[in-house]
C-alpha cells in the first residue's frame, strides 16, 4: 500500500514504523526541513523517538502534495485543535479515494466535533472513507516493538479490515469496529482523566484513589457516549478501558505527566514549559465539558480537571469536592 503520514511528531511516526514494518511504502510529511531530511537519510527522527530506526520504505519531506500523491491510505497525526485550520490548506491535495485515518484524541473548542467529523466537513470527505485508530498505544512502546492491540474504526467495514491488514504485523494487532462514536469518545475523554490521576499521583493519593479515577472516569466516558449513539460495550474494550488504563497508569503518558506538574502547585504555563509536549486533555477538558453539558450528561471529574486547568483551582479542593457530592447509586 502507499501510505501517507502527515505530522512527524512520536505518534505520527510511530504509526508510519508500524506501516513500514507492515509493508506499505510510507512518506512523512514533516513541517521541517532538518526533520523530513533526518527520516530519508538516517531513517531516525530523535526529536520525537529516539533511537528508533525506520523502515527502507518509509520516507520524508516538507511538500505535502508530494507526501500524499498516489496515496491510498493517509494518516492524520496532528494536534487535534489544529487540524480544521491545517485540512484547510491541505485537502485539495488529498486523491478523491485515498482513506483518511484520523490519530488524532479530541473534542474540537467551539464546535465540539469529534475528528472524524472535523475531516469530513472541513476536507469534504465522505464519513465511510474515515477511519478512527484508538487503543493503549503509547508511542515509544510501539516503536520498541512491544505487543499492543487498536482498535480500527470505519462505518465501512469494507475499509476497516483494508486499514486493520496494512498495520498488522507481529507486535502490533489491530481489531476492527463499527462505533466510530465511541472509539473517538474514548480517546478524548481518557485524556482528561489521565490529568486527574496525574494530580492525584502528585498528591500522594493512593491505589484506591486511582482505581476510583479510572472506573468513575470510565463511567463518565460511557454515560456521555451513549448519549452520542456509541456502544457501550466499546469502554469496556481497546479503545474505552485499554486506552484508559495505559494513559493514567503510565510515566510515558503526556497527559498523566502534565497532570503531575499540575498536582505539585505549578501553573498551566509552567507545566507546559517543564513538559515540551502537548497534552491534548488540557484542552479537550473544556470541550468535553461543554459536549456534556449540551447533552445534560454530568462529568464531575472533567469538571474539575477543567477548574483546575483553567480556573486555578487548587487540585487538592477539587478532590475534596468530588468525593463530597451527593450520594447516588452506581
């Protein structure tokens, strides 16, 4: 397969390892020249994985017509706030029956559409040729070869098993779906959850507090979920829990390492500064929250990620005004 990867960050490259090892014949699309030449001559990119070594197959460049030129499968690995400016300049360039694979985990601020949704009004794609990746895939892990499972997810099944083949290799294996809602859902919310076990790890609060994060986070997931027409047997899979679990519990995970920062007292500035990442969550929190909100769903751990991270609220009162809510039934 020709495949197209658009973003050099650790994910971006990460999938394109993954399509490589598969034996598709892969071109990065990187904004900088220094990085688009690092991936066609040293086959490397240190910047965001390093140490990892690329396939003979994959290359890069800055020219994005070039990068998806003959294309059938084109992967999206950008921060998810910036692709309805980005799809703006770059879908004409698209072939008209290239798959469009979205790597993105987010809710859009203002509009409070998935990705997939983003692609398919901003690049005037057709819903049945997106296709969502989510699952527990830490991205340093995947290139070192560490077994993970995905989750693979098109309203065109047809597509679905074509993208599902050309990322199967021996160390990663992906599942196919049909719950493009849920398996996005997942993926954005899991974010904002992982910055609270973050702050709660900081804190010093113990295994009892995480699991109660991660459960009641989950079930904040599902809720909102069925509500948008998801599965709900989708949380309990790859894309809910798995991807759930590997976010909070892991130091890899940007999201429960920002959460960290923010637990120890420092700003969101500072946080940023200390991190060198983007941590999608800090802002998919007020996204998520609002989408909540306009479908009468609560969320109580997201609204306190969203007090903390834009309100300044102190991470150890909003623990406190969790665990003194109302009592209800699970």
């Amino acid at each position: 397969m020709r495949a197209a990867v658009i973003g050099s960050g650790a994910w971006g490259t990460a999938f394109a390892k993954v399509l490589g090892d598969a034996g598709s014949q892969v071109t990065m699309w990187a904004r900088r020249e220094a990085v688009a030449a690092e991936i066609r001559e040293r086959r490397g990119n240190e910047g965001s994985l390093p140490g990892v070594r690329l396939a003979e197959s994959v290359t890069g460049t800055t020219d994005l017509a070039e990068a998806v030129a003959g294309a059938e499968l084109i992967a999206i690995a950008v921060p998810s706030q910036t692709l309805r400016g980005n799809l703006a300049d770059w879908a004409g360039a698209f072939p008209s029956d290239a798959t469009v694979v979205s790597l993105m985990k987010g809710i859009e601020l203002g509009t409070l559409k998935r990705m997939s949704e983003v692609i398919v009004e901003t690049a005037g794609v057709a819903a049945d040729r997106v296709v969502v990746v989510s699952g527990p895939n830490l991205a340093p892990e995947i290139a070192a070869r560490q077994p993970t499972a995905t989750v693979v997810a098109c309203s065109d099944e047809g597509r679905a098993k074509q993208v599902q083949h050309a990322l199967a290799t021996p160390y990663f294996r992906p599942y196919t779906s049909d719950d493009v809602i849920g398996c996005e859902l997942g993926g954005a919310t899991k974010n904002v959850i992982a910055l609270a076990y973050g702050m709660a790890v900081a804190i010093g609060l113990g295994d009892n507090t995480r699991a109660s994060l991660i459960t009641r986070g989950l079930a904040e997931t599902a809720r909102l979920g069925v509500a948008l027409g998801a599965d709900p047997l989708t949380f309990a899979g790859l894309a809910g829990l798995g991807d759930l679990v590997a976010s909070c519990s892991s130091p890899l995970a940007r999201n429960r390492t920002f959460g960290e920062h923010l637990g120890r007292g420092e700003t969101l500035e500072q946080a940023q500064v200390a991190t060198r990442q983007t941590a999608e969550g800090v802002k998919s929190c007020l996204s998520i929250r609002d989408l909540a909100r306009a479908n009468g769903v609560e969320m109580p751990i997201v609204e306190q990620v969203e007090r903390v991270c834009h309100e300044g609220a102190d991470p150890r009162v909003a623990v406190k005004l969790l665990m003194t809510r109302e009592m209800k039934p699970e």
